[in-house]
C-alpha cells in the first residue's frame, strides 16, 4: 500500500505541474465565486419544475458536491489529454513494461494520481464557496462532499484513464468520454446514483411529495416557490456506492489484462526510391518562381495556413462534438454548452502568438504588408471561425439579437488580436477569456455576449 501511495504521489505530482492543470484551476476558481449561491442571494441553480430549497446551511454542503461532480466531470480528461502518446516518444512505458509490479497495480497507481487531480479540484472549487456561507457548519458542509464526490471521482479517474491509455483516436477518445460523461448526468438513477442527483431528487420529493424533473441553471428566487430544508440529509443509498466501488475494482482488475497498444499511427512513406530520385533531380529554383502578389488575400492565405498549423486536434475534436449537441438540445441547455464549447477555443491565442514564441515576429514587421492589413487579416480568420461555431444560437435568436452577437465577436477578435501583439504571449488573453465564459456559466455574465 505504501509503494502504490508512493507512486501514486509522484504521477499526481507530474499531472499537476502539465499547463492544462492550470487552466482548469482558473475555472473552478471563478466558478466557485459564482454557481453556488449564499442565503442572501436573489438567484438558484438547482430547482425541480417551479420548486427549489434554499440556500441554508442543510442544503448547501449537498448541493455543491452535485455541482463539482459534474464539473469536474468535464475536466478530468484534459488532464490525462495526450499522455499515451507522451510515454510512447519518449519511452518511458519501457520502464513501466518492464517492472515486475501486476497490471491492476501498475494501471492503479495512475488512477489514484488522477484521483489526487480531482480531490485538488474538489477542494480548490469548494474552498471559494466554503468561504462565501462562512457561516455554515463546517461538518454539513464537508460530509456530503466526502460523500457525493469522492467516489464519484475516482470512478471518473478510472473512466479517464483507460479511455485515454486504450483508445487511440482522438475523437473517438473524447466521443466516448463524454458520451459516458451525458449518460451518467441524465440517468443517475441506472448508474447505481453515483453522481448523486437522483439521491437529491428522492429527497426533495420526500419532502414536497411531487415528481418533477430537476434543473441546473440560473433562476430567480421571484419565479420558484421555495422550501426550507430544516433537518440534516443524511445518506440514503450508501449501499449503492458500495457497489459502484466494488465493481469498478473489479473493472479495472479484469481491463488492466488487456496490454496498452504502444505503437503510434505513421505517415506512409514511399518505396520507390528510384522514382523518389527522379523527383529530386527534377526540381529547379529559379526567382520567376517566388509569388510578387502582395495584395490582401496572399496574405490571408499564409494567416490561413499558420492558422490551420496551429489548431489543436483535441480541442477541435471536443468543439465538433459539442457544435453538433447545440442543434440538438432545447433552447435552456445553451446557456451551458455555448461557453463550454468556447474554452476550446483557446487555441486561437497561440495562433495570434506563435511567431512570438519562435521569436521570428520581426518577419511580419519587416514585411511589405501594412499593419492594419496584418491585423485585419487575423481578425478576418478568427471572426469567420467564431461565426461557424455560433450558427446554433444564431438559428434561435431574432435578427436584432444576432448583429449584437455578431458584433460582439467581431470586437472579441480584434480584441484578442490587439492583446496578442501588445503582450506577444497568450497566458493573459487566455486568462480573462476563461474568466469571461466561466462567469457565463454561473447565470451572470461579466458580458452578455451570447444574448442568452
């Protein structure tokens, strides 16, 4: 036990020093300010049909271990993103292959790293909303953490981990992880309630006897009738955990047999060395060869190629996955996917900076290219991408409603492109871009750019 703690706390340290760990924390730090309210609040989150319990100390502990199980159900994978591919190129499996350690412990160890990941999120999440309801009782507040949350974790650790060490392509690596992520949230009560929304939903229903289908999002306390919840809640269906825990040792027991595929997919490369040859003597350079059109769409072309070079296959991947769930789902779900879709979208600062990273920006200061034409340019790009990704919401609204929007990005473009030239770096933009959509997800904006 002690080695496998060991271990553990040496991948835990590595997972926690990857950039994406510090992304993720900024999320939670703002959502923490804002998706729980206190008692003085004149907003909900959670309420079932036009009923909601208040904010008090019996309640909240509950309802803010819901609320980090489901996010930190969406950023679990980020953490582990890529990292089947990072052992293979720098072959550090090898030493893993090799060890004399058993598959369970080996594939247990870097489950409970990831598990020490999302017991930090826990905490630094629940830490900003602890401190708002000062007042609360610390043991209501932390109990239904310990049980809600945790062994909802580490089931999501194990899911993570075998999707992202035994599924090779990218999309469907991300496809199944939130596919089990949506079947999990909306059927809690055929997944043993491990998420725990079903055990609040019984309890509620126990105290109001109705049925009625919870929600999560802003509303105002003016449009609910609400409950007071006078008594603690303690545990229901511990029995269930229980069994959730046994069966997912014994799933990770029977998965860890099947051997890791450690080979990466290669570009077909030619066998005809002779023809190969050829084509070599065939090139000539001569200068009549060198483009001289130096009019606006050359060099949207080359922003389009430095663009296309700086895409990240993940993010991408999560945004068509998510783009594709906005024509589907109901006008209500939007408020929480639009700005989830738009923190992949991060990508688009280091497309802005990556001249600046290699220290080759001087090309474009030197180059016969005006700069406002440099900066429309990248403006162009960036406006027409965001404007895809907006066609869900764009359908939905009114014409008024959809030049505001559209406005809005166009300004967030030029925004992003000002900031990546005056700080040549995207750490900052990244930051306030993160602040922006998180404050969306808590029902108050900081900018109501999507109209919602």
């Amino acid at each position: 036990m002690s080695r496998l703690l060991s271990l553990s706390s040496l991948y835990y340290t590595y997972l926690i020093k990857k950039k994406s760990f510090i992304f993720c924390t900024l999320i939670l730090v703002v959502l923490g300010l804002f998706l729980i309210p206190n008692k003085d609040a004149d907003y909900v989150t959670f309420y079932m049909g036009n009923i909601s319990p208040a904010p008090n100390k019996f309640w909240i502990g509950n309802l803010s271990a819901i609320f980090s199980n489901v996010i930190i159900s969406w950023l679990m994978i980020h953490i582990l993103a890529g990292e089947r591919e990072n052992e293979i190129l720098s072959y550090t499996y090898i030493q893993e292959d090799l060890s004399f350690l058993s598959s369970f412990f080996k594939a247990l160890h870097k489950i409970l790293g990831l598990f020490f990941i999302g017991i930090t999120f826990l905490f630094i999440l629940n830490i900003t909303i602890f401190i708002q309801n000062i007042k609360l009782t610390g043991s209501y507040f932390v109990l239904p953490l310990l049980y809600f949350s945790v062994p909802y974790i580490l089931i999501i650790a194990g899911l993570s981990y075998f999707i992202e060490f035994y599924i090779k392509n990218k999309f469907f690596k991300y496809a199944t992880y939130y596919i089990f992520v949506f079947l999990i949230m909306f059927n809690d009560k055929f997944f043993l309630g491990i998420l725990g929304i079903h055990e609040l939903n019984f309890i509620i229903n126990k105290n109001i006897s109705e049925t009625n289908l919870f929600a999560i999002g802003y509303l105002p306390k003016s449009r609910l009738h609400i409950i007071s919840l006078q008594e603690p809640i303690f545990p229901i269906f511990w029995l269930n955990k229980l069994a959730a825990f046994l069966l997912f040792i014994l799933t990770v027991y029977l998965l860890c047999k099947i051997p890791i595929n450690r080979k990466l997919t290669t570009i077909k490369t030619l066998t005809d060395f002779s023809q190969k040859a050829s084509e070599i003597k065939s090139i000539k350079f001569s200068f009549s060869q060198i483009k001289k059109d130096l009019s606006f769409f050359n060099i949207l072309q080359k922003d389009f190629y430095l663009f296309s070079h700086s895409i990240d296959k993940t993010a991408i991947y999560a945004i068509l996955i998510i783009w594709v769930l906005l024509f589907l789902v109901k006008e209500d779900f939007l408020k929480f996917l639009l700005p989830l879709l738009f923190f992949f979208t991060l990508f688009i600062n280091k497309f802005l900076t990556r001249l600046s990273l290699y220290n080759i920006d001087y090309a474009e200061k030197i180059s016969p290219y005006k700069s406002f034409e440099i900066i429309f340019s990248k403006n162009a790009i960036i406006f027409v991408f965001y404007a895809i990704l907006l066609i869900p919401l764009l359908i939905k609204h009114s014409f008024t409603q959809n030049l505001y929007v559209l406005l809005s990005f166009l300004i967030l473009a030029f925004f992003q492109v000002i900031m990546s030239r005056i700080f040549r770096n995207n750490t900052f933009t990244d930051i306030l871009l993160i602040i922006l959509f998180a404050t969306y997800l808590t029902g108050k904006p900081i900018l109501n750019i999507f109209q919602l």
